[in-house]
C-alpha cells in the first residue's frame, strides 16, 4: 500500500525548515511505505500559502521549498473517477449530516481510489471518509 501525504505535513516542514528528504526518510520509517504520491489537490493548498506570503522573501523560500517537494513527491492528478466517487461519498455524508471540507475530500477520495492511506497530522476530515485508512503523521 502506498501514501498520499496531506499538505499539513509538508507546510510543518516547510516552517521547521526540514528537508524534504528527512521528511520523506521519518514518513516512510514511521508507516512503512514506499510509495508516497502528492495530491493534485494538496498543489493548490501549498501553492495558496506560496501566493499569500508577506514578503519577498517569504514567497522565496516558500517557492524553494515548494520546487523540492514537487522535485520529490509524485503528484497525482485528480481524475474522472475520483470525481465520481468524490460526489458519492459527499452525498452520503451529508444524508447523514456530517459535512466534509471540500479540499480534504477530494484529497482523501484520490488515496481511496487509489488504495493508500493518507497521511496527515489533522485527521479529523479524513476520518469523516468511510473506508479511508488514516495515517497520523
């Protein structure tokens, strides 16, 4: 079984300033995976925070870090059958009255048709999403 690793992950790196390789080497030690893929999603989350920066110098570490982890991690485009099942397990969700941050479902659903796990330090979205395997990093 492989990982989606989710952004909240890689932004606390980015702002201990820990290698993307570190990063990947404790993910890997800790869950025991090899394969570890980057939701098209979690490329807008992460470029959101490149884009919002205070300054110059924020946005260029930002977009530094951003160029390794996209050097490192595989992304993995969202597609027709995630959508579908996207809209299915949103569906119900929300029969059942519980509301599931849009971002985070899809995130979850493109591990779900996939057959990984998520890892992520804020599981509580992704516990929301039935038969998803949640790794807390």
């Amino acid at each position: 079984m492989g990982l989606i690793l989710d952004s909240s992950v890689l932004i606390a790196a980015e702002r201990k300033a820990q290698p993307i390789s570190e990063v990947l080497a404790v993910v890997r030690t800790r869950v025991g995976v090899a394969d570890i893929l980057l939701s098209s999603i979690s490329v807008i989350e992460l470029e959101h925070g490149l884009w919002r920066a205070n300054t110059t110098e924020i946005a260029l570490r930002r977009r530094l870090y951003l160029d390794a982890i996209f050097f490192a991690i595989p992304v993995q485009p969202f597609i027709k059958e995630m959508g579908q099942l996207a809209a299915r397990v949103d569906a119900e969700a929300r029969k059942a009255g519980v509301a599931i941050p849009f971002a985070d479902l899809q995130i979850g659903v493109t591990a779900l048709h996939l057959g990984y796990a998520i890892g992520t330090l804020n599981a509580r979205h992704f516990d929301m999403i039935p038969d998803l395997k949640v790794e807390r990093l």
